[in-house]
C-alpha cells in the first residue's frame, strides 16, 4: 500500500540526519569560539524543531487522507519516553522555576531534553540505516580533524581564536583549550568518539569494496583521539575494542575467540593497573581508584567534583534539582594563577551523574534503562549487514567517553541521531544485497 505523507516524513527525516552529521559539527557561528556554545545549540535547535514540525505536519495530513500505519514501538521508546517525562516532572516540582526550560549557564536545560528525545524517536521510527551516513559523518570528521591539525601547528586560518592567540595560548590568553570546529577539546574527543567507532568497523564489514576507503578516515580520527591530549578519548577508544571486537565480528566461531582475548585482556590490564607501581599520571590515578582512594586532584579535580556531586544528588535523590540547574548547586572554584581568574566548575564532568542531579533517579533509571535496550538490539543485529554494528559500536565509545565527559548540545544531538538509527527499522542483511545495489534502494523488512 503506498504512503505518500509517510514516505515524504521519510524523506526529510533523511535530510535531517545528513545535515546532523555532515553539516552540524563543521558549524561554528560567526564570531568562533567566542559564541560556539550558543551558536552550535541554536543551529541544533532550529533545525530539530523545523524537521519535527514537518514531520508531525505530514504525519497528521497523511490521517488526514487515509494512510494507515503501524508504529513500530520498541522498548527503548517507552523507556525515553518515560525519561522525558520524568523530566518534565522534575522542572515543573523544581525550586528554579523557569530557569530549568534554558538551563542556567549551558543551555542544557529541559527543551534540550526534549529535542534529543524527539531526534531519537523520529529518528528510529522514521530513519533507516543508510550508506551516505557513514560517508557524511566522514567527511565532517576529516575537516573537523584537518582543522584541528592545523591549529596544532600554531595556525588559525578561520579566525576562531580570540584575536592573536592560537591554541598554544590555552588557559592563559583564554579559559579552556579549543581544537577543530567544536571548540573544547574534552567535547572534540565526545565528537570524535562517534566516527572513531562508526567508520572502522563500516569501512571492514561493508560489501562495497569502494566503503574500505572509510578505513583512512577512520584512521585519522584514532590517530587525532591521540593527539588532542584528553584521556578520556584514549580510554573511550580503548575500551570501545575490547567490548566491541567480540560483538562486531560476524563468524561465531571468531567472535567467541575475540571475546575470551577480550576478556583475558581486561582481566590483565585491570590487575596491572592494580599493582601500578608508578606516583602519578593517569595510570596512578586508574590504580588508586581500583584500591578504593578517588583523591580530589584526580582527573584534572574530576574526583573532586564527582564527590561534590554525588552529595548534591543524595539532597535530591528522586527527582533531582531540575534540568540544566547543576552550575547554581556546585560550590567549587579555582584560581587560575597564570590569568588571576577564578574559575568556577559549572557541570559534573560525567553524564550520568548529571543525569542523577538534574533529574533524579528515577529519570535516570529511566534513561539508563534505554541505554540497555539499546545495547541488547546492538548485539541482537549484530549480524544484520555492516551498519547496524558500526552504529553500536560508535554509540559505546561515546557512552564511554560520557563517564567522563560535559553532555552538552555541542556534539550530544549527533549521539542520539546514531542512537534512533540504532534502534531503526532494519538494514537487509548483506547476503541479501547483490553486488550492484545500493543498501539504502533496497526493500527493507518490519522490525
């Protein structure tokens, strides 16, 4: 039965996604670093709400005239759903009152909520996993990261600094240290962790031989998590291998081998971490953590901060302090020696434990509860041609980078658009796809 309304939401959802991926995180604004963070969450918003509203206009004018179709309701839905609405609740009972719809520094607020809910069940309702996601999340990455290399070379060809300074003045001419076309480099390792997943394991598993040219791409990315000097990027891709390899490997026989090295790895390298002989450096620090010891310094005062907010969370443990309010309950300052500034800590550097603060637990649960879901459907079609495990893949390196990460709208939009491809309808599996056509033309099955 034809479908016009539907096909036509189909249609732009595509777009949408192409645009999220390929055209989302080359966009600063127009005054660089300055207003990235305002300009990245406008651009994100805007065309979250215009792709939203033309859905819901065909949705409901296809009704209208007859079409009648099944929504497809997965588990993973019902749980964000019910994280969205926990999130409501906990704005409209919390003590800052408006201030929870905006967020009050970040713009993290419960509208961003609900745009990332609405991409993430238009997405995997509407979306269906498709070959020129790969190769636009590609092409964003390798000018994202060729920008990066550039300032890393002293260079600022787009202006994006403050007038005469480059990278090399971080910390000290301004507060933080900005690479490539998302600006903090704790944010650029979030980005990079999405194609750093997602391009690897495509380029290998893809039946189009010319799909092996996202290997080199893939490559630069790795190569970049390296460079940008943020740790939480390296144990993010580190991680990534050991959990993945076993999932992503297609032949039973091999994945059941990959996953007792994977094992074996992990069993040896948290025992080496254990027994660490060394006095400091991150090591030192992973190696006091497994001995129970979180010192404040830790992690750049990550073990400060996380202590800080785990008390603010025990204050309101079930529905939180409300939406994007965690820099008005910190109380945590430094003094930068080198600039005479205070600095003030105004997010929890760990998603989850935002989540906990912000909303409680019982959105977090809610939240946590998807992110399951999801990781059963990742290992479920595992087997089910080249994207559906370069998506999961992509989505645990971010969920792993988000331990130790700031979850803003700078780089989290692109997060759940691979999450509803994820739990999207299904891609044909690849012995089904004769050499000479293309996945996304092809008739997919219900799931």
């Amino acid at each position: 039965m034809e479908f016009p309304f539907l096909e036509r939401a189909r249609w732009v959802t595509d777009k949408f996604i192409l645009l999220m991926l390929g055209v989302f995180p080359l966009f600063v604004g127009f005054q660089g670093y300055h207003t990235i963070t305002e300009s990245k969450f406008w651009f994100f918003a805007i065309a979250t709400g215009l792709w939203a509203a033309a859905v819901i206009v065909l949705l409901v004018c296809g009704r209208v005239t007859g079409e009648r179709y099944k929504v497809d309701v997965r588990p993973a839905h019902i749980a964000i759903a019910l994280f969205m609405a926990i999130g409501g609740v906990s704005a409209c009972v919390s003590e800052y009152g408006a201030v929870t719809l905006l967020g009050a520094d970040r713009m993290d607020g419960y509208l961003t909520t609900v745009l990332y809910c609405l991409i993430f069940l238009g997405v995997s309702m509407l979306g269906r996993p498709r070959r020129r996601y790969a190769w636009a999340a590609a092409a964003a990455a390798v000018v994202c990261c060729f920008i990066a290399v550039l300032q890393l070379l002293g260079l600022d060809p787009f202006g994006f600094y403050p007038d005469g300074t480059n990278y090399y003045d971080k910390y000290v001419a301004y507060n933080s240290a900005f690479l490539g076309t998302i600006g903090n480099t704790n944010l650029l390792a979030s980005y990079l962790c999405l194609p750093a997943g997602l391009l690897p394991v495509y380029g290998a598993l893809s039946p189009y031989r010319r799909d092996r040219l996202l290997l080199l791409p893939g490559a630069f990315v790795v190569v970049m998590l390296g460079l940008i000097d943020v740790d939480a990027g390296v144990v993010a891709a580190a991680g990534t291998v050991i959990v993945a390899v076993p999932v992503v490997i297609q032949r039973d026989r091999a994945a059941r081998i990959a996953g007792g090295v994977s094992g074996g790895v992990t069993a040896a390298g948290l025992a080496a971490l254990y027994f660490w002989p060394g006095k400091s450096g991150t090591l030192y620090e992973m190696s006091q953590v497994l001995h129970g010891h979180l010192a404040d310094e830790f992690g750049s005062h990550r073990g400060q901060i996380w202590k800080q907010g785990w008390q603010l969370f025990l204050e309101k443990p079930w529905l939180g302090g409300g939406p994007g309010t965690t820099s008005l309950r910190f109380d945590i300052t430094w003094t930068n020696e080198q600039r005479g500034r205070t600095v003030s800590v105004l997010n929890p550097h760990n998603a989850y434990l935002g989540y906990l603060m912000n909303v409680g637990l019982f959105g977090a649960l809610a939240f946590f509860a998807a992110v399951a879901c999801s990781l059963v459907t990742w290992f479920r079609r595992r087997k089910h041609g080249a994207l559906y495990p370069a998506l999961g893949t992509a989505f645990v390196c971010y969920l792993i980078q988000d331990f130790f990460c700031l979850n803003l709208s700078l780089t989290a939009p692109m997060l759940w658009v691979v999450w509803g491809l994820l739990e999207s309808r299904e891609e044909a599996p690849r012995t089904e796809l004769p050499e000479t056509a293309e996945p996304e033309e092809m008739p997919l099955p219900e799931g």
